[in-house]
C-alpha cells in the first residue's frame, strides 16, 4: 500500500459477560461522581435498567435519570436531556441502550459544553472542545454507536436527519457486555445485526479506504453473516450474541475511520420522514444499493463474498454472490420488505433529495446524484 492515513480509536473497549457491573469503578476512574443515566422505554421495560441502576447504587454513585429518549433520537431529545443534566449539575453521561439513548447522549455531551442548538453541530470539524465523558453500555448488536465518534439526529423541523462527527463525542469507555443483548426480541435482533451488516460492507466499500477499517469490516462480515441467524432463532445462545456484539463494534470501527454511503443515506431519509427504525430502512436498502455499485466496486464485493465464506471463481461471480447472500440473509431473519414501509409515492422526490443532501453521499463508490435515488428507489419497489 502506499499514501498517509491516521487511525484514532478514542474509546476503551471492555467486552465480556458481566462487565456491565464495573460501571461504578470505571466512572470512579474517570473523576465522575454524578452522571446523567441517558436510556428509554425499552431498556427500562427488559429490566436492564434495573441492573444498572443497582451497580451504580452499590459502588456509590449519585446519579439522574433522562429517559425521554424516542426511536431515532430528536433535536427535542437532545436538548430536553442537556436540560436535566444541567439541572442535576451531571458531570458525566452513562448511555444505556441502543443506537438512540447513545446518539442522543453523544449529543447532550456537545449541548453542555458548548451551548446552542444541536444543529448548529453538523458535519465533521463542528465540535470545537471536549464533551461530558461518557460511559456507554450497549444493549442491542447493531449501531455500534458505543465505538463510534457519529451521533446521528433528527431535525424535527424539516424531518431530516443529520449527523455530528467528532473524536470528542465519541465515549471514553464501552462496557460491552453481551448478556444484556439476550433480551432484543428476534425482529429487533434482525433489524440491528442488518444495521451492523450494514455498517461492515459499508465501511469496508466507501471511498476512500483505511486498511485497518478493511480488517475490522471484514472480520465483522464474517462474524454477522454466521451468527445473526443463530441470534434470532436462539436468543440465548451466549456465543451467537457474543459474535453480534463483536461483530457490531468492529463495524462500528470501521465505518468510523470510513464511512458509510449510500445505503445510509436512503435509510436515514426513510427514518426522518416516517420515523421508521433504522435497521429495517438499511435492511430493505442494502442489497439495491449494492447492485447499484457493483460496477464500481466489483473487486470489494468480491472480497467480501470472500468473508462470507463463499465461494466462486471470478470476482464478478463473488460480487454477484455477495449481494444474493445479503437478500437472502434478511429473508432468513425475517425481516418485512421495502413495501413495509408504506413509502408515499409523492415522498419520492424528497427521499431522493435527502439522500443527495447526506454528508456521506460522496463517499459512496459510485457518484450519486437525486436522479440516482430516484433510480434506486424504483428498483427497490
């Protein structure tokens, strides 16, 4: 290989069953003695809020809880959890959930050390000083978030989601600890390991590549593709939710030091317009997309039928092989078609047009324009 890249990987990774009970000691080591507890309803309803809740009573920590957090975290969500850490003088955020309570922490990190609106934060170089630290303890196998240094939002104004990226958001420890992933029902274990599918192929095809990113993403696809059917017909298979959990940190990894493209941007304009859930948008969307870029990229393709375990003789053959397996994995899993969604023909348009407005647009491997989304949308239905 030649050329300069950079690598930053500014979260502490702890992995391990149990290792959700260190949160005290590992705030205690950060210089926290009052965190903000960022989670939702659902983290509340399986019960794993409870289990927290007592490790964080027993080492001593005084703490608040925000769980006013909505699927597809909103600009309101942000801004109503700076809010309340404000209001109990939080020095640090512990997010307890999934993609949502741990965006939207990310973002209430940024609203209290810097002011304004979370908007005024999108892209890339827009966070211009340290946020709350921030402990994140994963619940679901997909996002990833508690890797990543991306918090992605909606503007509830014009229902478009956005995405602040910045090493200084990302969390200074990830307890990631697989026994409390055994609760996600079989759709939402679905949903999130085709998130985290996502993230890996992504993250291994956007423009321009990072080779340590490649290793993550191709390690994950291997490790997804193997023990995301196994997740959803046993959740309590202990090494299947390992392997998803992994799986979805190292894609995680990769398409932070990456980027995702255009599955992503369609997915996050579904979820902005009709608040659909993430994973199913990027489910319904991966394997179009796909196609739509193979000419692009027949070669990574490839190597990622490679890290499937299939096998072929060409790498038109592999690419192709690819794609087929990705359809029918969400078969396998159970997950509904794009006509679930109950996409408004008169909401094409805007669907295409934000998807060519995303920040990750340009960093899909084939140019993509509002006629292309459009072209893509009619093929996906």
């Amino acid at each position: 290989m030649t050329g300069h890249f950079s690598f930053e990987l500014p979260t502490r990774i702890e992995f391990g069953p149990g290792v959700s009970s260190t949160v005290a000691e590992v705030l205690i080591e950060l210089g926290s003695r009052r965190p903000l507890v960022v989670t939702d309803k659902g983290v509340i309803d399986a019960g794993i809020f409870d289990r927290i809740k007592g490790f964080l009573e027993r080492g001593g920590i005084e703490f608040s809880v925000f769980s006013s957090v909505e699927p597809n975290p909103k600009d309101r969500d942000v801004m109503n959890g700076a809010s309340a850490a404000r209001e109990f003088g939080a020095d640090s955020i512990v997010a307890i959930g999934g993609g949502s309570p741990i965006d939207c922490a990310k973002g209430i990190g940024v609203i209290i050390t810097h002011g304004g609106k979370i908007r005024d934060f999108e892209g890339r170089n827009a966070v211009s000083k340290e946020t709350l630290p921030m402990v994140a303890i994963p619940t679901t196998s997909g996002t990833g978030s508690e890797v990543t240094f991306s918090s992605v939002i909606t503007d509830t104004g014009d229902r478009f989601k956005f995405s602040i990226r910045h090493p200084r958001i990302a969390a200074r420890v990830a307890l990631c600890d697989p026994e409390l992933t055994v609760s996600m029902p079989p759709m939402l274990t679905a949903a999130t390991g085709m998130d985290a599918l996502t993230h890996a192929i992504e993250g291994y095809t956007a423009r321009p590549s990072e080779p340590i990113a490649d290793a993550c993403a191709l390690h994950a696809i291997g490790m997804i593709v193997r023990n995301l059917p196994k997740a959803v017909g046993s959740g309590r298979d202990m090494g299947a939710r390992s392997s998803m959990l992994m799986g979805s940190i190292l894609a995680g990894i990769s398409f932070s030091h990456s980027d995702v493209a255009a599955v992503h941007c369609i997915a996050e304009a579904l979820g902005g317009l009709y608040d659909a859930p993430h994973g199913m948008c990027n489910a319904v969307a991966l394997a179009p997309v796909m196609r739509y870029n193979m000419s692009f990229c027949v070669e990574r393709y490839a190597r990622v039928a490679e890290a499937m375990g299939l096998r072929f003789t060409t790498d038109q053959e592999g690419a192709e092989k690819a794609v087929t397996r990705v359809e029918e994995l969400a078969v396998d899993v159970g997950l509904p078609p794009f006509s679930s969604l109950g996409v408004r023909e008169e909401d094409r348009e805007r669907i295409a047009e934000f998807s060519a407005m995303n920040g990750s647009n340009a960093s899909n491997p084939r140019p993509m324009k509002k006629e292309d989304y459009l072209a893509l949308l009619k093929m996906m239905g």
